[in-house]
C-alpha cells in the first residue's frame, strides 16, 4: 500500500462524509492515511485505528479532488482484504448473504421472493429474513418497490432496435435484476428507443463490486471471470450498465488482476468497452419533450460523481424528458448506502442518510438516484419519515415521460 504520494494539504476534508460527521482527524482520508502509512512501518495502533479506517465508505471523494492522485479508497480497501480474517460479525453475515444469493440465478429468484416477502409484511418472511441476511436489512426493506417485481429482468431484455443499430450487451446485474426488474426493462426500451440492438449479457452474473466493498476479493475475481467470459462470447460492441457501482467496478476490473496478467489484458478490454446507460443514452440523438409535472431532485450516487465524472448525464436526459430539477445541497455526498454499508455501518450510514433528506427542497416530488443501495436506503429514509417524496432511478423518469408521449409502448408491471 503506497500511500507516500499524500502531502496532508487537506484538500480531501470537506468532501469525507465521515469527517463532516465526526470531526475527528482520523476518520478524514489524510488522517486514514496517515494510519495506514504508521501500520505499514509495523506499528501496533490498536483496535481503534482500525474502527477509524473500516468508516471509510470507499465513496471516492477524496480522490476526486486529491492533487496528488492518492487512491485512498483503493488503499483501504487493500487493507481491509488483508485483515479479512478481522472482519466485524455484520461483515462476515454479509458476505455470506451475497455468496448465497447474489452468485447465480437460482440465487437472485430466492433474494427477490424473500424481498417480496418482506415488502409484503409477511411475518413468517420478516422472520426468516434475518436469519440468512445482516442485522438491519428489515429496516433497508423499507425501501423496496412497491409493487416488487415476480420475476428477474434477464429474460426479458431484448429488443431489436434500429436495422444496422449498435449492439449492445445489457448487464441486469444482480439487485437490479431481483428489485429492479421494471427498471432495467425499460432501460433496454430507452436502449432501444435510442437506436440499439439490445440483448440481456447472456451468462453474467454479479458485477462482484459488493464483495469487494465486503473485502472479500476472491469471490469478487471469479464473478470478474464469468463476466468476462460472458462478454467475449456475445460480440457486443458495448457492454451497458445502469447502476452506478456496476459501471464503476467493470470499468475498473483490470485492477482485480493486477497479478495475473493474461486475465488483466481480457478484463482491461472489457473495461474498455464498459458504458454508463446514462452516458450512452445522452450521446444518442432522443427527442426533446414539453415540460411537464413534477420536480426532481438528483442524487449523484459517489461511483458516479466520483469514480466516474458522471455528473450532467442524468440531469441532461431528464431535462431532455421534460422534468424541472431543482439541486440538492452536496448533491454528490454520500448518502450512506455505500454498498453494504448501511448493514454494517447502521449509526454513521443513518446519520450520513439524515443529511441527505434533509437537504431535499420542498417541492421535490421525487428523488432520482441511478443505484440500487441509494434507492433501497434514501427510500427507506422517506417512508420512515412518512414524506410524500419517492425515491426512482432517473431512467425510470425518463421511460415515463417518453411512455406518456406515445414514443414507447405499453407494458404491464412485472
């Protein structure tokens, strides 16, 4: 882990949530740094150094604006998978949850029928629940869909497009496939409606960005590997994502083998052609519509804003939709979801969430956030609060405004 490269200017302390929250040096980048440069010279600091570094969310902020390009978030991540063995017992009920369910599938059927179970209120379900998922995840369940899909999205995503269109391979992922079924369907609609040729990546599973944010990068290497797999053999010119951590963590999968090179060379490739579905849709030529009801209020989701740069994408194609966007205050800081975060993290992650639904404008009728952890948790944060406000993805948005137009058909919810 080099971490030499940070000269403590403290650029990096208005973007950490967890310093804005704590105040406290330490749980700042240059101060996680600076523990993580301490541990490297072999010096014992003690159980609370690392409570200071596992804060970290990994939302990448502090890179965004670090003149010296440390990856801190890189850094501790590095750290974490070496102290795997240390894990909290929230992260270890969360790696086994993914590992059962997130993998295959089979798998992703059983998360989405316990979802449903649990957004339904079904007692036996709510109990079940906790037993095969981390502390916490009834209170995440709070922000499921309502009505909750009956069946994953992958076998629904095909769509002709334009003759001679781009092909491009749709990654469902894995919560988006099982939660957001509706979402990814009309992903590939907008995909279509913009001129591809779009067919679900046939063989895909998860992204493998949760087990890495859960330190445990041998599984997030063999989901890599299936991926890769997957897409040499489909010829797609594109692979397109549209969730926030998914995009950042295929666009960076060359970094997952940095030991191995053949497999860097195929991953680095398909990194390469690894786009945004928001980015792809605002290059494309879509109508322009007429104003219409309703405010939304943006939520960069971090692997977007800081990860990515994806900033004007979303605001660009909502606006295109028709819809009036009034700004969030740190639109880009993070809410709190960061992958797992919010399991095993629950105080700063709903204090963090807090923040974040207090700098809704009035007026806002709905909060548009482009990944599955924000939506699960700033919607559980609405619903607890008992507002009005809902929170979507922006191409749900989007969909809906070019569905009332007439430019897409129909389709019943799934």
């Amino acid at each position: 882990m080099d971490a030499s490269g940070c000269v403590h200017c403290g650029l990096c302390l208005p973007t950490c949530p967890t310093y804005q929250v704590t105040g406290v040096e330490a749980e700042s980048p240059r101060g996680r740094v600076l523990l993580l440069q301490e541990l490297a010279q072999g010096k014992d600091l003690g159980p609370q150094a690392a409570a200071y570094l596992d804060d970290c969310l990994d939302c990448r902020a502090c890179e965004a604006v670090c003149p010296s390009h440390v990856e801190t978030g890189h850094l501790v991540g590095g750290w974490r998978e070496a102290r795997g063995g240390a894990a909290t017992p929230a992260l270890r009920a969360a790696r086994r949850a993914m590992r059962l369910f997130l993998g295959s599938p089979r798998g992703l059927a059983w998360l989405q029928r316990l979802a449903r179970g649990a957004a339904g209120g079904g007692l036996g379900i709510r109990r079940l629940v906790p037993l095969v998922a981390p502390p916490g995840v009834l209170r995440l369940a709070k922000g499921l869909p309502a009505p909750m899909p009956r069946s994953l999205s992958r076998g629904g995503v095909r769509r002709p497009g334009s003759p001679g269109g781009v092909r491009v391979a749709f990654f469902a992922g894995c919560v988006m496939d099982a939660v957001y079924a509706e979402t990814n369907l009309r992903t590939a609609d907008l995909l279509a409606l913009a001129g591809a040729q779009v067919e679900a990546l046939q063989g895909a599973t998860c992204c493998g960005a949760l087990a890495e944010h859960a330190a445990d990068l041998a599984t997030a290497r063999a989901l890599a590997r299936r991926n890769i797999e997957a897409f040499e053999r489909s010829g797609a010119e594109w692979l397109v994502v549209n969730a926030a951590g998914c995009s950042a963590f295929l666009r960076e999968y060359g970094r997952l083998f940095a030991a191995e090179p053949s497999w860097r060379e195929r991953a680095e490739r398909v990194a390469a052609r690894t786009v945004d579905a928001l980015v792809f849709l605002a290059g494309r030529s879509l109508p322009e519509l007429p104003a219409r009801p309703g405010r939304v209020a943006v939520h960069d989701a971090c692997h977007h804003a800081h990860a990515q740069g994806i900033r004007r994408e979303p605001r660009e194609l909502l606006r295109r939709a028709g819809y009036e966007i009034l700004e969030l205050t740190a639109a880009d800081r993070c809410c709190g979801a960061a992958g797992s975060y919010s399991l095993t993290h629950p105080a700063m992650a709903g204090e963090l969430l807090g923040r974040k639904l207090a700098s809704v404008p009035e007026g806002v009728e709905t909060v548009a956030a482009a990944n599955p952890g924000c939506l699960l948790h700033i919607q559980a944060g609405l619903r607890e609060q008992g507002r009005g406000t809902t929170a979507l993805h922006p191409l749900d948005l989007v969909w809906q405004a070019y569905r009332d137009a007439g430019r897409i058909p129909g389709r019943e919810g799934r």
